[in-house]
C-alpha cells in the first residue's frame, strides 16, 4: 500500500472510496467538493490516501488543523479534527485504517494540535461525530487507538406534512409578546447584533451564519427573538448549501432561557417550513436527553442516528511508517 497526499484529479477516486465504504451514507461530488476541498483550512497533505499496487485508491482520512488569531496570535496551538476516514471493505482487515489514523495524527502534532476530535468540525462537517448505528466496529477501531468517547449525540427529524402551531405555543407566544418580546423575521438592521449572538453562543456559529446571509439565505429563514434593541435568541434553516430542510443553528443567550423563548422560536421556524410546503425539518445533533433534546422532542422530533463524539490527546502519537497497531473492521 502507497501513502500520499492528495493531488488534483484524485477526486472521483475519493468519491467512488466514500460510496463504496460507506454505502448507507452515499455522497456526491459537489458535496464532497464543497466541504471537504473548498473548506477554509483544508491543506492538500492533510488529505491522507492509501493506494494498492493496481493503482487503486483503498481508503483515505482528512486531518484538519486550525488556528484562530492573526500574525502571532495564531502561532500557537491548534485544534485538530479527522473530518472524514473511510476504507473500502475490500481491504479491511489490513491496517489501512489504523495506518491512516496515525498518519493523521503526527500531521496535526506536526502543525501544533495537542488533541484530535472525531468528528464535529465546525464549520464543515459530514456527521458530529463517528456512525454507532450503521458501521459495526468503527468505534472500536478508534478505542483501539487510544481515543474516548467524550459524548453521545443524535440526529432528529420531524415530519412537516400536517403541522400546526400548537394551542399551548400560541398562547406562549401572546404572553411573552404582552412583556414586550417580538418575534420576527431578522432584518438587515439586526445582522450585526445577530452576529455577536451567534459567536456568544458557539464559536463558528456566526461564521455559519455570515456564510449563509452571504449566499443567498432569505432573511425570512432566519426568525429572532428581540425586546429593545437586544436579540435575545435566533433560529435558521438552510443555511448550509444543498440542505434547503436542514434546521439550526438555534440558540437563546443564557440569561433568557427557561421563560419560553426557544419554543416560541422553533415552533416559528417550523411553522415557516412548513409554509413553503417542505416535508420534514431535521438537524444532524443534539445531546442525549439534555434540555434541547427534551424541546425537539415535545415539538414531535424523533431520533433518527446516534453518534459518537470521540477525542484523543496526541503526545503518544507515533511516527508514520512504523508497525501498525492491531486492526478492526473499518468505517
């Protein structure tokens, strides 16, 4: 087996790799172009493949590095992810995966990473985390590399087909309207404030955000919750290119949580997608029974894939080229 890095025109070999080893999770080539190649912080020496000697590609792993900061600020550490390992099930049971990771691994301590996650790269991932319902034994091809579990995390959807704003959520809304909160669609004027929301709630969320508005995302896609001048919560759906169904980010600021906001604004969001006659809504994560899930799943969400998210410290990285450790069945 040849381990190289990628090089243009390896793309319909990727591709044709991806579908082949995961087969329930195909993808096309504009999806894996636009997440994986045209990516911000994609590198073409963190695209790891493996090649057999007729030439043909038997598996690959992206490693991602990224730093936050300009000029110094961002000469420190790094955070790494493994956004995608995949090897055809023809030649499981070889080592190519465990080879894979520990190329991975000594590219990303290469470039400062002190750790690794699998697999929620914001802001371009395929799935949060590794598949614990589809591909038996990929998690323990992780465990076996020293990797642990830090979450479990699913995937929900909602059918749109017959939905109506519950009785409760209306009156919800008139209450929370009659103490001065508006609920609406965000206008221009409230961008920047919608912004400074996102990054307080999650690091990459106002960069998903931007991107969206940048290309094309109606206004009426994105429902807030405001009172004064303040915006105290924000939904979304379509925000991310090809997925015109796919709900969140959602998120409420801490200080306003726990009277009502959140259901007001994901009711609002449904009630919209359903307006333009879209069959489901879904998202691809959310804790285990947490306070969001238990919102999904009183809006009628049901689990639909479990993931797990798994992380991994990289001061016992070995180099590249030595013996592989023990092999399992591949993802």
């Amino acid at each position: 087996m040849r381990y190289r890095s990628y090089r243009g025109g390896d793309e319909a070999s990727l591709v044709s790799c991806w579908n082949r080893g995961l087969p329930r999770d195909q993808v096309h080539l504009d999806r894996f172009v636009t997440t994986t190649l045209l990516d911000d912080n994609f590198a073409e020496e963190g695209l790891i493949e493996a090649w057999d000697d007729q030439d043909k590609l038997r598996g690959f792993v992206n490693a991602v590095a990224v730093r936050h900061g300009v000029g110094a600020a961002a000469e420190g550490e790094a955070e790494g992810w493994l956004q995608a390992l995949v090897v055809d099930p023809a030649t499981r049971r070889q080592g190519i995966g465990s080879e894979l990771l520990q190329r991975a691994e000594a590219y990303l301590a290469a470039r400062g990473c002190s750790s690794v996650a699998v697999t929620p790269y914001p802001p371009a991932y395929y799935y949060p985390g590794v598949p614990l319902d589809r591909y038996p034994g990929s998690e323990k091809l992780f465990e076996q590399a020293g990797y642990r579990r830090s979450a479990t995390v699913n995937a929900m959807d909602v059918l749109l087909a017959s939905y109506e704003v519950p009785p409760d959520v209306a009156r919800q809304k008139a209450r929370l309207e009659a103490d001065g909160w508006q609920f609406g669609y965000a206008a221009v004027e409230w961008y920047s404030r919608l912004i400074q929301l996102c990054e307080k709630l999650s690091g990459d969320w106002g960069a998903v955000v931007r991107s969206a508005l940048r290309q094309g995302t109606s206004p009426e896609q994105i429902q807030l919750a405001t009172r004064g001048d303040q915006v105290a919560g924000f939904t979304i759906f379509g925000a991310f290119a090809g997925c015109p169904d796919r709900f969140g980010p959602f998120g409420v600021a801490d200080e306003f949580r726990r009277i009502g906001l959140g259901n007001v604004l994901l009711h609002e969001t449904l009630r919209e997608m359903a307006s333009r006659s879209m069959h489901c809504a879904w998202f691809l994560w959310t804790g285990e029974h947490d306070a969001a899930w238990r919102l999904y799943h009183r809006a009628g969400f049901e689990v639909t894939r479990r993931f797990g998210i798994y992380e991994k410290q990289l001061s016992q990285t070995r180099s590249p080229g030595a013996a592989p450790a023990q092999t399992v069945s591949q993802p």
